[in-house]
C-alpha cells in the first residue's frame, strides 16, 4: 500500500462531530475462495465420506480438498497483495475461517447455514453497516442468498454493495433453457434486477459484485436488461486465467458498477491478481482468482 493510501486511510477516524470521514480512494474486490471451510469442517466431512454416511460438503470437495495451514497461509499472501479495502468473497464457511485469510478485516456474511457462504471482509476502521441478506436470490433458501453492505453509512458517500454467487451449471446454455441449473439462473436474474431497480430508484451508488458463474453475454444481457444500465469493471481488459492450465475463455467473476457510482472509478485500475506457477502447483488456493478496481469514493 502506498503511503498516499496509508494517510487517506487514516481518516477513517472520528471527526469532531463524532461522524466517521471516508477514504478518498477505496479498492474494492471479489474472490471466489472455492470451498474454503475450517479445517475441522473438512475433518468430520471427510470421516463421514469414508464412512458413507451424507456429509456437509460433497466427497470429492472432502476426500481431495481439504486445506492444511500452509494453503490457509498462501491464500492470506495473496490477499495481503491484493490488498482491498472491501472483498466480496464466495464459498466462505463462516467469519472465523474468513479470518484465516483475511487478517485485520471485519466480516459481513449471509445466515443461510451451509458450507457455502456470500460475504464481505472489510478493512477494519472503514465505516460500514452490515444489512440483512437478500433473501429473494436464494429461491426460497434452496441457493445462495445475496449479501448486502452500505459503506460510509449516513453520510453523502454512502455506497451500497450486492455479493452474489449465482447458480452453477448454465455457464453457455442459451437462455432460457430447459436445463434445472438455467432454470434456476433464469428465476434468480429477474430478482437481481429488482435489487438493481430498487437501488437505481432510491438514487443510491450501488455495485453489484461476485461470481456470476457466466459471462456477461448478449443472452445475459436480454435476461437481465439492467446489466445495460451497469459498467464492467473489466470493460476493455483482456482476459487472462489465473494460472497456466486453466482453460477459461471469459470472465464469470464480475464487478458491475453503478452509473453514478462508476463516474467515480479509477481509469485503468482493474485489476486481475494471478498466481505465481509455483503456488498454483504446490497450494490449494482456489480456481479463482481476484478481480479489483479502485474507486474514488467521494460522491459528485
């Protein structure tokens, strides 16, 4: 971090009128940590497995992925490079194992229970109010429910935040489709455009941010007419995979911004943080990797 950014940081502190003043600038994240779960999460699954008794998260996720102290280390590096202010995480078990990654980070995740949570860590001292899940997304509780965080609350910067992790398995599938997973998609995304429709309404700066588990496609595009109203963080960017082997073509990890909100970005900050070959090799780090963008937070 620059000593520029050190110093803006730093008046996240009281202000005389007891209301806390906001960073000039804010880096703002989104990672998909792939079944990150707490060591003893993975212990019981894996007995469960072997046992052949149903466990909380899927055999081969228990029997292979199981992450040891020195992949939990790895991925805290990674996150100290990417150094966020705010990260929208997927795949998150609870706020301890987030913990584990992100040091000196406050958290926001949904309550659905499962193995599998939306969140945000967010840099402790950054003013911020955690607000209730957006429960319509989940369908009923049946997938993942929508994390929501206002930043600066209160003040003319406030910023609200959307998390998502969107259902699998309809990553090229014409929409609609007849498919259970496009089926799924296809009810998810008109509920996204109320949330979107409502914060555009109230003449909030809002961004929508997470694993999309789909690109941003003309079919995309037709199913959810608001994403024509948004600007992609990575507008204008090549798309590049996180590491050697991987056979990505495109972007399912986005970052859509606002209108107003994305008069405020920095020009030619996105940012895709790969790993090194070697890590990718050795570690069990995640089959994603982050994407960021700096923002200009004060309001215009």
């Amino acid at each position: 971090m620059t000593f520029l950014r050190h110093a803006l940081l730093s008046l996240l502190i009281l202000g005389e009128m007891g209301q806390p003043l906001a960073a000039r600038e804010l880096r703002l994240a989104s990672w998909n940590l792939e079944w990150l779960v707490s060591p003893a999460s993975a212990r019981a699954a894996r007995n469960h497995c072997l046992q052949g008794e149903t466990a909380r998260l899927p055999c081969d996720v228990a029997l292979d992925g199981a992450r040891s102290s020195a992949d939990f280390a790895m991925l805290a590096g990674y996150a100290r490079q990417l150094d966020a202010d705010v990260v929208a995480f997927q795949e998150v078990e609870d706020a301890e194992t987030a913990a584990k990654v992100f040091s000196g980070y406050v958290f926001c995740l949904t309550g659905r229970g499962e193995a599998q949570n939306v969140g945000f860590a967010i840099r402790a001292g950054l003013a911020h109010r955690c607000a209730p899940d957006f429960l319509p997304l989940s369908l009923g509780d049946s997938l993942r429910r929508g994390a929501v965080v206002v930043l600066f609350p209160g003040t003319a910067d406030e910023i609200h935040l959307l998390g998502v992790h969107l259902k699998s398995g309809c990553a090229r599938d014409a929409l609609p489709a007849r498919s259970r997973a496009c089926s799924a998609l296809g009810r998810q995304l008109p509920l996204l455009g109320d949330w979107i429709r409502a914060a555009t309404t109230a003449g909030q700066r809002f961004a929508v941010l997470g694993d999309f588990n789909r690109d941003l496609d003309p079919d995309l595009a037709a199913a959810l007419p608001e994403v024509l109203d948004l600007v992609d963080a990575a507008q204008g960017t090549a798309f590049s995979n996180c590491y050697p082997g991987q056979t990505f073509t495109r972007y399912i990890d986005h970052i859509l911004l606002g209108g107003e909100l994305a008069r405020n970005r920095v020009p030619g900050s996105f940012q895709r943080l790969h790993y090194l070959p070697r890590d990718a090799r050795r570690y069990r780090l995640s089959d994603h990797c982050p994407i960021s963008i700096l923002l200009r937070t004060v309001a215009r």
